[in-house]
C-alpha cells in the first residue's frame, strides 16, 4: 500500500534541495570573481612595482629611456586597472559576505587560520582601492605619505592572494560548467549567475571606457571619470602643481648653473640657452595618477649641455628645482636618459614659450619616466660620479 508524502517532509527536502543549489551557485559565483581579482591584482602588483622603482630607483637598477611610452602603458593599466576592479571586489563582497555570519564560526584550528588569513586580504584590498582612488583625485585626508604605504601594503595584499588562491585552489579547479561534469544532479550554469556576472562585467567594462581616456587620447572625450584630460590645461597640456602653489614667480635674473663634477662650471642666461643647437621632439608627459597626454617640446639637449660642460659618460645628474620644497623638487638623471637624444632641457610646448605653470624658464622632459621626475623651474644642474 503506498504511503501518502508527508506535506512537512517534501517542502523540507526542496527547501535543501534549493538550498544546496544556492550554495553551489554562490560558490562558483565567488570563485569566478576571484579568478577575475587574482588577475586584476596581479597585473597592479607588477605595474605598481614598476612605478614605484621608477620613482624611487634602488641602487642596483637603472631604468632605460626606451621604449618612450613605456612608462605611459604600465602607470595607465596600473591607474586604470585599479579603478575596473573596484566593482569586481565589491561584487566578490556581496557574494561572500553571508559566510561572515556562519555558524560556528570556527569549526577547527585549520579553519580559524584559513578565516584569519582573509582579513588581511580582504582589509588590504579595501585600502589599496580607497587610498588609490583618493590619491587619483588629489584628495589626501590620511596622515601617512600615500606613495610608502601604497607600496608596503601592496606585499601584504599580493601576499595574502597567494595564501587565499592555494586555499581555494580546488574550487578554482572546478569552474568547468555542471553540465560537463555529468554525474547526478548535473545542471547547466543557472541564467541567475550568467547574468550576474554579466552585470559585473558590464559595470568593469564601464568604468575602463569612461576612464581610459585620460592616457588614450583617442578616447579623451569619454574621460567622465578622469581628474584630468589630454588637451585640457594650459598650453593644451594639464597641470598637476602650478607656480603658484610651488612659490615660483617670473625671474629675468634666472641663470641655468651646472656644477659639481665637471670639467668646467657653466652658468647660462636664458639668452645663451636658447643660443645653442635647438631640437624638437614629441614626448608624452605621464602622471603617476594615471593621465598622460602628448606634446611638441623644444629646447636644447641636455647632453649638449653636459657635454660643454666636460661632464663624464658615466656620471649621474642631480637636478634642482626653483621650488623651495617637495618631495619632488629635486630628480635624479642616470646616463641612459641624459645620453637620449631626446632628453631636453625644454624651452618651449606646442609652439610656445614655457607658460610659468609648465616650468618657465626651463624645465626636464625627458622619455619614459614618471611626470614627477620630469622637474620644473630648473636652476642648477649637480654633477656627480658615485
């Protein structure tokens, strides 16, 4: 005699049936975004290590002036790159954050570990996205030097990603679609997570073309989300710190002075530079911020210069900003960017003396390094061999 189903009992069983289903739904969800931000912050962990030795060079490197927009692609997929993956990780919040609340929160000594290990992961990530938008949009509201602790905290994070990706690296495995798999049960990929996932997609994909721009000048005009755009500035070309912010001012007494190691101390008016061989070249200026733009710079090479002033092939130039403090008023020249012949002392952008804001009298434009590196108001130029 066949019993009749018991209500209680069948609603139970769809309710974990269900239940199940979610949970296997929300973890290749989860895992996807992870593949997706294991990715993405790779690719801002090298980028960011380039930068950061660009900027502060440690003894035993000496970056090349060639490729000439080198610098332009990698601070670009760093700046960003940074900025697409802020929906990604807050995606990967929302799909995981239930986890938070599980019960017991602890279920042996291995997991308590594993547990612990996200936070720092998780905590770092936030604060890399947070400090790194502020810091594209000049906002520092933090007590810190944003440069130092970006670059510190970058290790933790990287490292913590590793730790996370070999916890998970079974569920990673196990991205194939259900249906692939057979067994019982086997179901094809749910609409719900495909479409999820799209939306994700679409929101990265949003944020990369309204950003983009700000290095890819064919895009400028979609730089909705950009603090600065190609074209826009004085003298066609953006400014991140005016004269006046600097303590610069209009001086008809300027004098180029180039001592230290050298053969022959030089000072030179402005008249006597702009007397010397003139060369034009055409160089992109790129801002660690993100947003680098091309210009038409003139003016005399640099090597000309250190050369009238019997300067040593191997020797390192130090040069001195006007500016009467920063971090940045004074930048470090290695032999392969002086030797380029197309390493400047600019005189003119676009077709035009130097507005003050761009460093009038004279300033450094050189290939491939970072804008800070490329010193305004230049006064002196320090020679030096060790």
């Amino acid at each position: 005699m066949l019993r009749r189903p018991d209500p209680a009992r069948l609603i139970t069983a769809i309710g974990r049936s269900a239940a199940r289903e979610r949970d296997e739904r929300d973890e290749r969800t989860a895992a996807w975004l992870g593949v997706w931000l294991g990715v993405s912050f790779t690719v801002a962990f090298v980028t960011g290590l380039i930068s950061h030795f660009m900027q502060h060079p440690p003894g035993w490197a000496v970056w090349p002036s060639r490729p000439v927009g080198l610098y332009r692609l990698t601070q670009g997929a760093h700046v960003i790159g940074g900025l697409v993956t802020i929906p990604l990780l807050l995606a990967k919040l929302w799909t995981v954050y239930p986890r938070l609340w599980q019960w017991p929160p602890v279920r042996s000594a291995g997991h308590a570990l594993e547990r612990a290990l996200v936070l720092p992961l998780v905590g770092g990530a936030l604060f890399q996205l947070v400090t790194g938008l502020f810091n594209i949009a000049y906002f520092y509201p933090f007590p810190f030097f944003f440069t130092a602790a970006h670059y510190w905290t970058a290790y933790i994070v990287f490292g913590a990603l590793i730790v996370h990706v070999a916890n998970e690296w079974a569920k990673v495995r196990g991205l194939r679609p259900a249906a692939s798999r057979g067994g019982p049960g086997a179901r094809p990929v749910g609409p719900s997570r495909r479409g999820f996932l799209a939306t994700v997609a679409g929101a990265c994909g949003l944020v990369g073309l309204t950003t983009v721009g700000e290095t890819f000048t064919p895009l400028g005009g979609l730089a909705l989300l950009a603090p600065r755009r190609p074209g826009v500035g004085p003298q066609r070309l953006p400014v991140n710190k005016t004269a006046a912010a600097a303590g610069v001012t209009r001086d008809q007494a300027w004098r180029l002075v180039v001592t230290g190691d050298v053969a022959r101390e030089l000072s030179l008016s402005l008249t006597e530079l702009r007397a010397m061989p003139r060369h034009v070249v055409r160089l992109p200026i790129t801002c660690v911020e993100g947003w680098s733009a091309e210009a038409t710079w003139a003016g005399v090479r640099l090597r000309d210069v250190l050369h009238a002033a019997g300067v040593d092939a191997g020797a390192r130039v130090r040069v001195e900003s006007l500016e009467a403090g920063g971090r940045y008023r004074v930048s470090e020249v290695d032999p392969p960017h002086w030797h380029d012949e197309l390493t400047l002392l600019a005189l003119e952008l676009n077709g035009a003396p130097l507005s003050l804001d761009h460093g009038y009298p004279c300033r450094l434009i050189a290939p491939d390094r970072p804008g800070v590196l490329q010193t305004k108001w230049i006064a002196r130029l320090v020679v030096h061999t060790s």
